[in-house]
C-alpha cells in the first residue's frame, strides 16, 4: 500500500531521528552543506520568477523544488530536525547531548552552504562587480531590508513577530518533513511535501536557513544591513520560532496522539541487536533497533 498511515508514520519518523542523532560529524557537515546550497538554489529561482513581472505566488509555486531535492537526496536540514529529534528525544531513543549535537553541526553547514551560493550567486549577476545586478539585486536587497530593518523599526514587537513568524513557518515546514513519510513512492513523496512548503512561503513567514541565504546575499548586494543587526532582529529570533514551531507544534502533538503502543519500550532482545516486535495502532512491525544507528 502506498499510504504510511500516521501512527506508523510517526514511528518511522522516530527510527529516522535516532538514526540522524547517530551521524558522524563528517556526514552531518557535508549534508548539511548541500542542504544549504539548494535551498539558497530555491530561494534564488523563487526571487527570478518575481522579477519577471509574476504575482508572488509564482515564486510560492517553484520553491519546493529545493526541499523536494533535499529531502530526496538525504540531507541534513536544521529546520526539519527540530521536529525529528524531539520526536525521537520523546520516544525515549535520543537523549539531550545528542539532540543538541546534530542541530549544532547541522544549523553550521547548512549556515556554510547558504553563504557559499550567496557568495557565487552575487558573483554572477553583478559580473563579479562590473554591474550593479539589475532586478535580482534589487529583489535581494529588498528583502533583506524587509526581514532586518522592518522589525528593527518597531522595536521589541519586531523581534516578537519575527519568533511568531518563525514558529508559523516551521509548524508547516516540519509537516512537510512528516509528509515526506507518508508514501512509499517517489511521485507521492513529491506532492506531499509540495502542499506546506508552497504555503509557509506564500504566507511570507520566516525560515532560518533561507534567511542564511536571503539576508547574507542582499548585504553583498548593497543592502545597508550589517551582521549585528541580521543575527539580532532575524536570525536569532527567526530560529528560536523554528524550533518552537518544529519541536512543540509538530513533533510533541504527534508524539502524544499516534505514538505506538510500545514505542518507548525496548527489550532484551531489541538492545542485543535482534528485531523487537513493536505494537502500534496501525499493526504489528519489525524494527530492528540494532540497525537504526
């Protein structure tokens, strides 16, 4: 059957976080990296359907090409992993220094890949500084200052509707890291996933590690934003959001509504490397917790 139903959905989402918690560093960085890179990719595209003269929905509608591509490939995104390790962390399978460890690389290479295309992308479409960038430049340079300076002008509410942004962003962005679960075809994978990320960035909310790209880019470009006031009146306050979106609005209501049965429980057998039976409300699974490492 093509469907993942949601109790075993969950389960395999905890098997999936144990598994992320257990990274080396090495594979954490690299993928995380990449994660960076197509999602600063994405952002990118979304901006050029904009400047052609398209409502913003158009850039909306492309967008997901970058999570789809990451999610597909395997790597490493912070935003979706303050849904997964909690969930994991919950089930009793991941404990805090493991959870702290992989959203610390993570967030790091994904910070690194994102610079890293902020930096060729600028290269690009300025000619490596012989012109000024046209309409992407001015794209980018404005929603830098959208993201930095409005909420700087406001004040103390600024850096409170920048968290709220960020939890309502990441409460569908880890949806589509659920969702992504939920069909054992690569199509029905796609269209899933597809659904909330064309909603959270529709709706304009703010996603931590497209602002890695976003922000960076629009300073390189002739945004008057400096590194102080990005990290305080976004990223910091953007990535408090994510993670109280990702970890209490996604992982934990999930966990306490389709947790399995015997989820939190491992036996003998199951700790010596064989598989445990697990009794969910779906049915009767093996999991072989020896292998989820």
């Amino acid at each position: 059957m093509d469907y993942v139903k949601p109790a075993e959905l969950v389960e395999e989402a905890i098997q999936l976080g144990e598994k992320k918690a257990g990274l080396p560093v090495r594979d954490l960085l690299v993928r995380s990296f990449l994660c960076g890179v197509l999602l600063a990719y994405a952002t990118s595209l979304a901006w050029l359907v904009v400047t052609q003269g398209l409502p913003a929905i158009a850039g909306a509608l492309v967008f997901p090409v970058g999570f789809v591509m990451l999610v597909l490939l395997g790597f490493e995104i912070a935003t979706g992993n303050f849904c997964l390790l909690p969930l994991s962390a919950a089930a009793g399978r991941v404990h805090a220094a493991g959870l702290l460890r992989n959203w610390g690389w993570v967030y790091l290479g994904n910070l690194v890949g994102a610079l890293f295309y902020a930096l060729l992308f600028a290269i690009v479409i300025t000619k490596f500084g012989t012109i000024d960038g046209g309409l992407l430049a001015e794209q980018a340079q404005t929603v830098a200052q959208n993201k930095t300076l409005a909420y700087m002008k406001i004040g103390a509410a600024g850096w409170i509707v920048a968290v709220v942004s960020g939890v309502l962003c990441n409460w569908m962005v880890t949806i589509g890291t659920m969702l992504s679960m939920v069909s054992r075809s690569t199509i029905g994978k796609i269209v899933a996933m597809w659904l909330p990320i064309l909603t959270f960035f529709a709706l304009g909310y703010e996603h931590a590690i497209v602002n890695m790209f976003a922000i960076p880019v629009g300073m390189m470009l002739g945004a008057p934003v400096s590194v102080p006031v990005w990290l305080f009146w976004n990223q910091i306050p953007v990535t408090i959001g994510n993670i109280i979106g990702g970890a209490l609005l996604t992982a934990l209501p999930l966990y306490a509504t389709f947790k399995p049965a015997q989820a939190a429980a491992v036996t003998s057998s199951a700790v010596a490397g064989r598989p445990a039976r697990v009794v969910d409300a779906v049915g009767i699974s093996d999991v072989a917790r020896g292998s989820a490492t």
